[in-house]
C-alpha cells in the first residue's frame, strides 16, 4: 500500500517541460558574469569573440538565491559525472585573458 502511495505522489510531482525548436538550439556563451542583491541572482551569459571590442550579453538569468544554489549543487553533480566519464577538466582557475586568443591567428580585413 505504501509503495502505491510513494508512486502516486511521485507522478503527481512530475513536471512536463516543452522545448520550442529555437530554444533547442541553444545559445553560446563563453563568458559569464554574475551579479546578486538580497533577493536575487542576475547571471549575464556572454559571446566574446575575438578581434571584435565588443562582447554581447546573448541571454540573462534571472534566479531566487534558492534557485541559484540549487544550480550551483547541480552544476558540481553534473561536473564530477562529466569528470568521471571523461576525464579532469584542466582550466577554470585562472580568470580568463582579455582579449581572449581562441588560438591561430589574428585575422585582418
């Protein structure tokens, strides 16, 4: 009986997501920033490009500090999977270079 229960409550906790065609898409970013006040986390998800002043903020969140620290927990999870699966991920301690050099290169037009 209880196992009937835990399973009812646990299908009545289901969410169902929809995923438009563009947002599947995805948006690229290699650079972050990240802001808060008492009551929120502003995360800006930025495209540098190089050779080009200007970056963009391509998307912004906006979370609950609840919600950010429950990103932060799955980020880490999903990391150590990441790392298990494939292997140490080497960089991430250093801030990045500005401007930063993707390698190559410089292009003139």
């Amino acid at each position: 009986m209880d196992d009937e229960k835990d399973k009812k409550q646990k299908e009545d906790q289901q969410i169902n997501v929809e995923l438009s065609d563009e947002v599947a898409e995805g948006i690229y970013s290699n650079l972050a920033m990240i802001a808060h006040s008492n009551s929120e986390f502003v995360i800006d998800f930025i495209r540098l490009m190089p050779g080009v002043p200007k970056a963009r903020v391509k998307s912004r969140i906006i979370m609950t500090p609840d919600h950010a620290k429950r990103l932060l927990n799955a980020l880490k999870d999903n990391v150590e999977k990441y790392e298990k699966a494939f292997g140490k991920i080497e960089s991430g301690n250093e801030p990045p270079e500005f401007p930063m050099n993707f390698g190559g290169t410089l292009g003139e037009a």
